[in-house]
C-alpha cells in the first residue's frame, strides 16, 4: 500500500503581494510617463520638420506658432457672379503643424494676421496663400476690389490690409450691396 504524503502549503505572504502589487503600479506608471514624453517630443520636433518643409510664400514663411508681436485682423467677402462664395478655412494652416502670418482659422472670413514684427502685409500676399494653401480655391481673374465700401483701383499687391477693413473681393457681377464694415468678435 502506497501512503499518500500530504504536500505542505506556502503560507501566503500579503506582505510580499502588496509589494509586487506596488512595483507593478509604478512600472506601468514609469512606463506611461516614457511614452507621453516620447509623443510630446515626437510631437515638438514633427512640427519644426514640417514648417521648415513648408514653401516661404511672398516673403510670408510657415511657422509653428502664431506671432503676436504684431497683430491685426481684418474681414474678407467674396462674391462671384452676384452671390457669396464661402472664405475657407484654415487658409495658411497646413495639417496644424505650421501656420503663415496670414491665416484663417474658420470660414466667418476673418483674417489674422500674426508676424514677429510689424508689416504691410498685402491682399496679394493673402490670395497667394489661399492659392498655395487652401481646398477651395479662389475664382480666376482679377476681382474689384472694395475696402469699407469704397473701390479701390490698386493692385491686389499694392493694396495693404488694415486692422478691421472689411475688405469685398467681386468676381463677375456685382452683388446688390457691397459691405461697407464687420462687426468683429470683442476681442478682435
């Protein structure tokens, strides 16, 4: 007859789990620090790579950041044939990775313009970058040109954009009314 021997159990050790239950925590936190410091700096140096690569247009070149040392918006309609044509946005905002001095963010048809330093910065200048940068592109030829209601008989290059104009690009026939001013967002 073959006698069973019993096998003696390991007490648990709670104190030992806890341990191995506090490393576990904090390898996973070290972890997760690691690779939120991996993406932030991924994220930092991915920009700078991206607006280096980024045409300078007109003098305008594509940064990370939007300057503040000189800053002014203005409004732009656009209207072909008679009817509004939707100013896009994001004009000057490639992949929100790198931004030009002149820039729309949404489609209200607010321009910002946002240099180092101060500046005549021009319709031109804008319409190239809108040609450059933008999905909808704008229509050919030259358009009239209306600053708060006024026409104006410069060229796109020598017409300077100033804080607050509200500016009227007419492709074609002319609207009914031609805006003469915007009112802008308080802060703007």
């Amino acid at each position: 007859m073959v006698k069973k021997t019993k096998k003696k159990e390991k007490p648990i050790n709670f104190e030992k789990e806890r341990r191995d239950d506090k490393n576990a925590i904090i390898s996973i936190i070290v972890i997760a620090i690691v690779v939120a410091t991996f993406v932030l700096v991924f994220h930092v140096f991915g920009t700078t790579t991206n607006s280096s690569q980024a045409a300078v247009i007109d003098g305008i070149p594509c940064d990370t950041i939007d300057h503040n040392n000189f800053h002014i918006n203005a409004h732009l309609d656009v209207f072909v044939d008679g009817k509004p044509y939707v100013v896009p946005a994001k004009i000057g905002i490639i992949n929100d990775t790198c931004i030009y001095w002149i820039h729309t963010r949404d489609d209200t048809g607010i321009i910002h313009i946002g240099a180092p330093n101060d500046g005549n910065f021009t319709l031109s200048q804008l319409f190239d970058i809108w040609e450059s940068t933008g999905s909808d592109l704008l229509p050919r030829g030259d358009p009239e040109i209306y600053i708060n209601g006024q026409q104006i008989t410069s060229s796109l290059n020598a017409t300077v954009i100033k804080s607050h104009d509200e500016i009227t690009a007419v492709y074609g026939v002319r609207p009914s009314i031609i805006p003469m001013s915007y009112h802008f967002p308080p802060g703007l």
